[in-house]
C-alpha cells in the first residue's frame, strides 16, 4: 500500500468491531486510533457530508446508532465504508484518516458544539420528528 505521496503514514492493520462500534487503524510509523462508526460517518469525505465547497457542509443528525456493514478497499490509498443509513460515498483515503485521528477530539468538540447550536441531536429517534418534510417539501434542509 503506498500514501497519497511518498512519505504518507499508511495503515497496516484495519479492524471493524461491531460490538463497540469501533473501527481500529494502526499506521506503519506507530500511531494507532479508534473512530467511533458514529465519529466516522459524521465527518464522511463526501460531498454528501462536506458539500462543494467552504460553507456547504451539511451537519448530520441523529447517527448515533449508525453501523459500518461492510468495509471496501478503494486501491491502494482509501476504504469505503457503508454504512447502515445507506451512505456509502466517502473515500476515507489514507492521510484523510490520519488527519482524522490526530485531530479527533478537536473535531468532535466542535460536531457538538454545531449540533447544540442548530438544536440538533445525536439520536435518530429524537432527529425523525426534527426533519420531518412539511407537507409538500423534499425533506431536504435550504
């Protein structure tokens, strides 16, 4: 497996725990972290999650019971995980995962931060009532 250039940590080992809902990664230079399938799917690569651009993200509610059904390896330099809500379009490339661990309690700070602000929440049941479409909307947010 090689990184996105040359000196690029690169996983040497990917394990998925469904009972904790963890997924483990251990880098070839000695760093090893633990992402919550939840952590995971909120801060997913796609533009689905990140929008097209500065300003476009879209902030996820009510994941906390997603689940990673399966894993996809994408070459040598990314995975695809899908995930139980149907989401399987992040490419969770090698230096995007290492950049997630190193900074994953700063970037989950803020995730809470963000869903307090917006009135959100982390539990699906309590989101389906939030984002219910009005009669006659598309259910997506404007």
């Amino acid at each position: 497996m090689a990184g996105l250039r040359k000196d690029d940590p690169v996983p040497i080992e990917i394990k998925v725990h469904q009972r904790s809902r963890l997924m483990e990664v251990s880098f070839d230079d000695g760093q090893r972290f633990e992402f919550s399938f939840e952590f995971l799917r909120v801060f997913s690569p796609s533009a689905e999650v990140r929008g097209h651009g500065i300003g476009q993200e879209v902030l996820q509610l009510g994941k906390r019971d997603v689940e990673i059904t399966r894993v996809e390896p994408v070459g040598n330099y990314a995975i695809k995980p899908v995930f139980s809500d149907g989401h399987d379009s992040g490419l969770y490339s090698w230096d995007y995962l290492y950049d997630l661990g190193q900074n994953q309690d700063d970037l989950w700070q803020t995730y809470l931060l963000r869903l307090a602000e917006a009135g959100g929440s982390r539990d699906p049941a309590e989101q389906a009532a939030v984002t219910s479409p009005a009669p006659g909307g598309c259910g997506h947010p404007h």
